[in-house]
C-alpha cells in the first residue's frame, strides 16, 4: 500500500468534515455522504474547466499540474514550521497544524495542492488578508464548543461548529497530533 501525493481538495475536506460530525453527533459514527463527494468533484472538475470521462479527481489534479505544482514550490515549509492557515484569493479559507514540523512538512505538498485545486478558476478577489483575520480563527479554533468522540485509532476525535469556523482535532495523551479548520 502507498499513499497518494494529494489529498481531497480543501473545500470537499470541509464539507465532509460537516457530515462526519453530524454523523458522529446523530448515531455515533464517523459516516460521510458520498452524494456529497461527487457533486464536489463534478463541481470541481467544472470550475477547472476539465473533463473526466470517469468523474475522478485524479484527471483534475493531473490536468492543472503545472499550476499546482507552481504553487507547491512556492510554499515549501521552512524548518520549524508545524502547519499554515492558507488563503485563497486574499481569504482565509483553513488551516492545518501538527505537533511536529517533521510531520508538517511530509504532508506540506499534499495539503497545499488540496488548497491550490480550490484555487483553480475561482474568481479573484485580490484583497489582502489580514493578520486579525487569522488571530479571529486560532481563537474560534481555541475557544468554540467542543465535542468529543472516540478516534478510529488511538485518542480522541475533537470537533467543533461555530459560526463560520468548523474544525476537528487528533488528540493523544492531551496532546493535539493534528488540528485542522475550515472558514464557510
């Protein structure tokens, strides 16, 4: 078994962070709706103007290599880096952090080009973001009503609705491995 050099992009990463919690919070379990993945990737696959005989994500990640991998190069982790709060077009749309910058920088590209995709054929808004923009979303992330679940391994699975700001934790031994959230 190998792992993909991409991950689902950003903005279907949040939309199945929302059903997953709500599956979890209804009948304890973490079940995503995969209705919900297709329309994504056909959506996806629309803004970025590629077609894919199969509906795979695959064909639109291959199809804006370049772009991606421009972007990729551009944001290459520096050593003591333990995660980003990416921007698209001057907002802020997530954030993904690890309790170790050797950790972030293993998945940096994979989670760069989940961003990156999301960025492709999206109408610019070339506002600059602002630092009190990314403060309001590490103290949403902080200070927003948890609830607990037990993890598919080991810890605990964390998550968090409020307002814009949906978010979910790994925690091990008081620990958070990995924090990530989305702005709607």
């Amino acid at each position: 078994f190998t792992s993909s050099d991409r991950a689902y992009n950003a903005r279907g990463r949040a939309e199945k962070m929302r059903d997953v919690a709500a599956a979890m919070a209804t009948v304890g379990a973490p079940r995503s709706n995969q209705q919900s993945v297709w329309a994504n990737v056909a959506a996806t696959a629309s803004r970025a103007r590629v077609h894919s005989p199969t509906a795979a994500m695959s064909d639109v990640y291959e199809q804006q290599r370049p772009n991606i991998d421009h972007h990729i190069a551009r944001l290459a982790p520096q050593p003591t880096q333990a995660g980003a709060i990416f921007v698209v077009d001057g907002r802020i749309v997530g954030l993904d952090l690890f309790d170790a910058p050797d950790t972030y920088a293993q998945l940096a590209p994979k989670l760069v080009r989940s961003y990156a995709i999301d960025a492709v054929g999206a109408a610019p808004d070339r506002r600059d973001g602002e630092f009190r923009e990314a403060r309001e979303l590490l103290r949403a992330v902080q200070n927003g009503p948890m609830q607990r679940f037990p993890a598919v391994g080991l810890g605990e699975d964390w998550r968090m609705e409020g307002g814009t700001v949906r978010s979910a934790a790994l925690v091990h031994n008081n620990n958070a491995v990995h924090v990530c959230a989305f702005v709607s």
